[in-house]
C-alpha cells in the first residue's frame, strides 16, 4: 500500500511510520518542514507527486491550552487543514484517516462514550477537532474518522508517556484522581489505523486499549509498579486544583460499536500495554 502519513514526527506518526514500514508499505512520512497541510496548494502538490493510496493524518495542534486562547489557530490546524487533506484525498482516489479526540465529549456521563452519544465539545480543541471530523466526511465520503484519547508511548511529552520515566528518576508525581479515561498505547493505535487505511470501510471509530479505563492517579501507580520502582510518592490532586485555561473533560472514556462489527480484535488490555511500554523503555 502506498500510504502518506502527516504528522510523521509526533508520537503516533512515528509509530505508524515503523509499522507501515513493517508492514511492506511505500510510505510518504511528512512533518511540518515537508507538507504544510494548512496550504491547499502544498496539499495538491505533494499528492500529485505521490499519488498515495491511503492517506492518514496525524498532524494536530494538540495543545490543549494553547487551543483556548487562541481558537483560530485551533480551527486551521485541526479542522481546515483536515478538510483539505480529505479533498485532496477524494481527488486522489485515496481512503483518508484522520484522527479525532475523547475532548468531543463534555464528559458529564457516566460509563463509556460510543458513536451513539452526541458530542459537547466543552473546549476550542474540542470545538475544532469536532469541525476536523465534520469538514473532513462532508469532503469525502471515504473518510474514517479515529477517535481515541490518553495516548502514551515513546516520544511523548505528557504526564501518560513520562510517567515511567518520572517515576524511574524517584521525582515526585502528582497525579489527578478524579478524571477517567481509557489510556491508548501508541504502537497498538498505530496499527489499528493502517488497518482501518486498508479496509477503507468509512465511519466514525473509538480506538483505545481495553478495559474499564482509569483515572491519572490510577495510570501512575500502575506505572510505577510495571517499573518496578519503589519509594516513589504520587501525590494525588483533583482536576479542578490545576486552574488551567481550557476545560477538560471529568470523564472520556470511550467504547467502540463498530469495531467488533467488522470483525476488528479487541486492543490489549491497557495495562497489558502500559507493561510492554515500560519494557520498552
């Protein structure tokens, strides 16, 4: 398959990279320095030149904060970008994969979010992520839309991907124990999207790895047993403690109806995930 991946130089554009590769796929990795995916002209450029089969986007802004104070900003990575590589995509004659986020939902239920709940994006990243996924299936209709969330792996700059390593160097971990999600193992999402890019059945998919989810407090302290580590404190916080500037969803754990549908395996248990990361490591 020729695939064209954006975002090649983030956490799950290098895991997609690796598997794709893996996997005897001609692979056309971009980052920001190759493809503005925000220019339509660059876009038409780079497809023509490539003529990929399967296009799957993971560029995003995905500063959260960032996002709420400046929400145009917000809007032309994460939803104009996404609808030009959807038109670009239909053009070529390719599937196109992009992926979306748990902060769609306002997280007030209890329980999993499926593709049966309506979205309240309570935040501008929401907010635009939602646009991205609208924009982009308007655009072309063989679009797959991946929403997932938590995502921890090499590479990775937040609190999930650093905490094996935090807790490793003995620093102390703060930890919010109030805010539920279902955590994501780059690799295993990777895979999963080159599988939908193949199967180029269209829709909207929940990708996370298995079982009932867990708080941060809940993820830290599983860190750092698989680590092996002992003495590490992990001080437990609730969200509302941080005063950040955008709002966050209490809860986003998210559940699939369609995977099983289609005859997709479950992903690991995340727990199972959170071990072969910390062997990784």
């Amino acid at each position: 398959m020729k695939i064209l991946i954006t975002g090649a130089g983030g956490m799950v554009g290098r895991a997609l990279v690796a598997h794709s590769a893996a996997c005897g796929d001609e692979v056309f990795a971009h980052e920001r320095e190759s493809l503005d995916i925000t220019s339509a002209d660059a876009v038409r450029r780079t497809f023509e030149r490539e003529r990929p089969e399967a296009v799957v986007n993971c560029a995003a802004w995905t500063d959260v904060d960032g996002c709420e104070l400046n929400p145009e900003r917000a809007l032309l990575v994460n939803a104009e970008a996404v609808e030009i590589l959807a038109a670009h995509s239909r053009l070529a004659g390719a599937s196109f994969v992009t992926i979306s986020t748990d902060y769609v939902f306002d997280g007030g239920k209890e329980g999993f979010y499926t593709q049966r709940d309506d979205p309240e994006p309570q935040s501008a990243y929401g907010l635009a992520k939602l646009q991205g996924e609208r924009r982009a299936q308007r655009a072309a209709a063989r679009t797959v839309v991946v929403r997932t969330g938590w995502i921890f792996g090499a590479g990775g700059k937040n609190f999930l991907a650093t905490a094996v390593s935090r807790a490793r160097r003995g620093e102390h971990l703060k930890a919010i124990s109030d805010a539920y999600g279902t955590p994501t193992y780059a690799p295993h999402l990777a895979a999963r999207l080159r599988e939908l890019a193949g199967r180029d059945l269209p829709g909207t998919y929940h990708v996370v790895n298995g079982g009932a989810g867990a708080s941060f407090l809940d993820f830290a302290r599983e860190a750092v047993r698989v680590a092996g580590v002992e003495g590490v404190e992990i001080e437990s916080v609730p969200m509302d403690s941080l005063q950040r500037p955008a709002p966050r969803p209490r809860n986003s754990r998210l559940r699939c109806l369609l995977s099983e549908a289609i005859g997709l395996a479950p992903l690991p248990h995340w727990r199972e995930a959170l071990k072969e990361f910390a062997e990784f490591r």
